[in-house]
C-alpha cells in the first residue's frame, strides 16, 4: 500500500497496512543540531523539504498556496541575526535567522476595515494571472502533472492559511484582532467573509488539480484555553471557515484543520464548520488524543498529540510509552497520523525523533497489537 493510498483510507476511518506518519514543522535551530548528528546535507528550512520526507518517510506531501496580497518586499535593514522587512501582506516585522522565536511585528498593514478595503480587498483575486489558483495561470498543466507526480510517493495536500491567521498578519498580531473583535465585531465578520471568499474560490481550483485534501492552518488557542469563547468562534469565524470548507465537503474530500493551543472546547464546532480531522493537538497545552477519540473518533480524524517534551527529555523508553498509549486508542479503527504535537524543537534529538518514528512503524502495523 503506498502513502496516498494509506492516508486516504485513514482520513476515510479505515484500517490501512499501517499508522500513517508526518511532520513538517521544525524550529531553524532544529536542522543544524541535527546536522551534527549525521542527517544529511539537503534537508534545510523550517518545513520539511522533499529530501526531508524521504529521509524520514512520511506520508504525506503539501503545496502551500501563496495567499498573500501580494505587495512587493521592502528590506529595511538586515544583520547576522535577523531582518526587518515589510512583507507582502503590507506589515513590516522583525524575522530572526537562526532563532526559534516568532517575528516581532512592528507595524501592521491595516488598523481597520476601511484600511482593509483599501489596502486588501481589491488584491485578493483568485483569478488574478499570477496566482495558482487562476485558470489563466499559464502552467497549469504543469501543476496538474507535479501533483499526480507527488501522488506516486505521497498523499497530497494544499495548505492556505484561514481567516485569524490571514487576519492576525495583516493587523499586527492576535491583540490587535481580539481588540477589534471586541469593538467591531461587524467589522471583523466582514473582512473574515471577504478572506473566506477568496481562498474558497481559490481552493475550488486545486481540487480541479487534484490535490487529495485541503489543509487549513488557523491558530486559534494558546496553552490556557482558546482565543475566544465558542459563541464567538460560531457567530464570527465559523461561518468563514463553513465557506472555505465548502469546495472541498462538496467533493468528499477531507479537510484539516491546524490549530495550537488548548482548543477543546471548540471542536465540536470545528466539525459543525465542516473539517474532518485535527491537528497537531498539543499535549502541553491540554489536549488529549485518547479522550478526543472517544468523543469525535468517528466524525474527526486526529493527527499528532505526541509530546515534544518527552521527545526532548524523556529516555527512550518514555518515547515507547508515549507513542504505544496514543496509538492504542487513536489508531483502533484507522482515523489518527502520528506526529508530534508541534514544531519539533532542538532539544530533540536526531537519536530520539528518529526512535519515535521507528517505534510508530514497529507497532503502527494493522491489526494493532499494543
């Protein structure tokens, strides 16, 4: 059974040869420490390039989807260390080069809804030449014929980033959005619906492609609890997030949704929204892939939930035991891909990443027996 094969028939709540296996998100520091324990030249940045799966033989093969409005770069200063630029979201930010921190915003693309109207609105068109998404586009056919090339070795994904993502990059950061929630809730809700309209309009093109599923990444947690209450989540972003599902629900095809942070409480409304699995689920910050199972294992696919912290910390056999208590419940009737609960820091080893991943291949085959 290839990869394409398996993780269709896992996001489908099927029992495979095998746990399907991913992880694409490492901090810039990850690669060079473990560089010095042997990994291979070739495999370099923050997500996992296709040496990168290979080395480690994951399942599953993503094409990002450039979203951005479009600006072109301004560089305003750069050092050994880092590089201030305003991006072309519009915001300017202050990017570290070899260090496992998020930028630094310094001034954002728009403060408001007429900012928006002005400033973005008018460039997010997916039919606009330039983007992937337009049937004018003038290689299409090749995209069509790297995607069924993926599909020989992966399961293949488009990744877009979802309306608080797309939003927090434009304002300046999460504060400033949850500000404006709380003063133009009105406001909010129109440019989230005029972000959906675009990247479902976009995403309805990939499908045309052939991608195997949509991947949505939209943080929308930190370790304490979600960014906002549930009735905020159904009333402001779930309509959007209905909307940019929608292509991909009409189809029967999956779709994932990225989010950090403690978000238990708002799974139930993901899957009302419409996505069909989660990820990374972060044990640090609460969840907990056996207890999601019982409650969703038959209408939401899990991927991830295994703690970097024991990754980084713990010995060997700590790593057996944290990924033998997740499979045995997760995998039990397909539906769960292993992967580590989110960016792999450099306090895990290359010795112990690499154990993890052969402990899910030994005892990741079906019929479990953990």
């Amino acid at each position: 059974m290839n990869s394409r094969e398996r993780i269709t028939r896992i996001l489908n709540f099927e029992e495979p040869d095998r746990i399907g296996y991913t992880d694409s998100d490492l901090f810039p520091d990850t690669i060079p420490s473990w560089r010095s324990e042997g990994l291979p030249e070739g495999i370099d940045g923050v997500w996992i390039n296709i040496p990168g799966l290979r080395y480690f033989e994951m399942d599953i093969y993503s094409i990002w989807f450039n979203a951005s409005p479009g600006y072109d770069s301004i560089l305003y200063e750069e050092t050994e260390g880092y590089v201030i630029v305003r991006g072309g979201s519009g915001s300017k930010s202050k990017h570290w080069k070899a260090r496992s921190s998020p930028p630094l915003r310094l001034e954002p693309a728009i403060k408001n809804l007429e900012e928006f109207k002005e400033k973005i609105e008018p460039l997010l068109d997916p039919d606009e030449m330039r983007r992937l998404s337009s049937p004018k586009y003038p290689y299409k056919k090749d995209l069509k014929e790297v995607i069924r090339k993926f599909q020989e070795e992966f399961f293949v994904t488009v990744n877009i980033p979802g309306v608080i993502e797309y939003s927090m990059d434009l304002l300046g950061g999460l504060a400033p959005l949850l500000a404006l929630i709380m003063r133009e809730p009105s406001s909010v809700s129109y440019i989230f619906n005029s972000i959906a309209d675009f990247l479902s309009k976009a995403v309805e093109r990939f499908i045309e492609a052939g991608v195997d599923a949509l991947w949505v990444f939209d943080d929308e947690g930190y370790r304490k609890g979600s960014y906002f209450s549930p009735e905020v989540y159904v009333k402001l972003v779930q309509p959007a997030h209905k909307k940019i599902c929608d292509p991909f629900r009409k189809e029967g095809l999956p779709r994932i949704l990225h989010t950090d942070g403690n978000v238990n409480a708002l799974v139930p409304h993901f899957i009302d929204a419409g996505f069909t699995a989660l990820h990374p689920l972060e044990a640090k910050s609460g969840m907990d892939v056996r207890n999601l199972k019982e409650k969703y294992g038959d209408k939401l696919a899990l991927i991830g939930n295994i703690d970097t912290r024991i990754l980084s910390f713990g010995t060997l056999e700590n790593i057996k035991s944290e990924v033998m208590s997740k499979i045995s419940s997760a995998a039990s009737g397909g539906g769960y891909i292993a992967s580590s609960d989110g960016p792999v820091p450099p306090t895990v080893s290359l010795t112990k990443y690499k154990f993890f991943v052969e402990v899910v291949r030994k005892y990741g085959r079906y019929p479990l027996h953990v």
